[in-house]
C-alpha cells in the first residue's frame, strides 16, 4: 500500500462519494494522507491499513434506538470492546442497537463496511448524532475511510473537530467507554 499526501491522482474508476470527500476536505484545506487496498469489512481486515496509514483506524458504529428515531455514529478505538448496555446508560436512554444498512445509505450515503465520519457530509437533516470515545478525540490523528472501504485516510483530529464537523454542520459528543466491563 502506498501512502500519498492529499487525494489520488488516478480518479477513474473511484466512486462519486469518495471523489466527494477528497472534494469537501480540499475545499476546506485539511491535509490528509491517503492509500488504497483490498476492501476492508473488518477490524481485522484494517490492520495492515493500520499499518501503512501509521494510526490505527476507527471501529465506527452506526447505531439507532428501538423505535429506530434516533440515530447515532460513534467512533472508538478498534480494540476497545463495545457494549451497547454501557453506552446507553452513559447517554441516558434505552439500549441502542445496530441500524438497518437502509439507514445508513440514506442518512450518510455510505454502506455496511464503509461507516466512516467522512459520511457525515452526507447527514444535510442533521439526523445522525456524532458520538465520539474520548480516546479517539484526545489522539493527535484520526483513522478511516472517505465513504467507501477500498481507501483509507488520516487525518488530525483537531482538523476534524475544529473544521470538518463545523463544515458539514455536526458536532461531537465525547464519551468515555470503559475498556473493561463494569461489574453488573
């Protein structure tokens, strides 16, 4: 895999939605590096990604409550276990769940294996609440995929909040998930 400083320069053959994100990121001036690979549908599968970005990617999550009305995309450490029982009481609701890959597609133009904050261009009605593990807000670099999960980019964490999220009209909320299970 080879690591490339901003966008790709061979762009035929790549999907709308990512040439959108190198799009939106350029228009913005974050710097980021790039790199392309086999499709990536695991953590697992991330590791040699991990490897040639130099940061580890995000686990991301897009969750919904039962009655499928509110919506939500956390971002964690990959190798931090997720219990959804936790995070649901640290945000005070009913346990969440994984939402429909429909959903997906329609709030953040992206499907299962390619979740990625980069979709949150995407979310124009505001419908999909960024949470973010305090882990992946305190890291100096920020791992994960620009709406498809055959590329792969970092980029700093501070250009995310400070400017990405304000950009596409979202804001984060910083959660602290435990990395041992709490005793029941």
């Amino acid at each position: 895999m080879e690591l490339i400083c901003g966008r790709p320069a061979q762009t035929s053959g790549r999907e709308e939605r990512e040439l959108r994100t190198y799009d939106l990121l350029d228009s913005l001036g974050i710097s980021y590096f790039q790199t392309d690979h086999p499709a990536a549908m695991t953590m697992e599968d991330c590791a040699a990604v991990d490897e040639a970005l130099g940061v580890e990617m995000c686990k991301n999550l897009f969750l919904c409550n039962r009655q499928k009305t509110d919506f939500y995309l956390l971002l964690m450490p990959g190798d931090k276990p997720f219990k959804t029982k936790e995070l649901s009481h640290r945000l005070g609701c009913a346990r969440l769940s994984f939402a429909d890959a429909e959903y997906m597609e329609e709030f953040l133009d992206i499907h299962p294996g390619a979740v990625s904050v980069m979709g949150l261009m995407n979310d124009k009605d505001g419908r999909v609440r960024l949470l973010i593990d305090r882990e992946i807000y305190e890291s100096a670099e920020i791992g994960c995929h620009p709406c498809v999960n055959t590329s792969s980019m970092k980029l700093k964490t501070s250009d995310l909040i400070k400017i990405f999220l304000p950009a596409v009209k979202h804001e984060a909320t910083v959660v602290d998930l435990p990395r041992e299970a709490a005793e029941e």
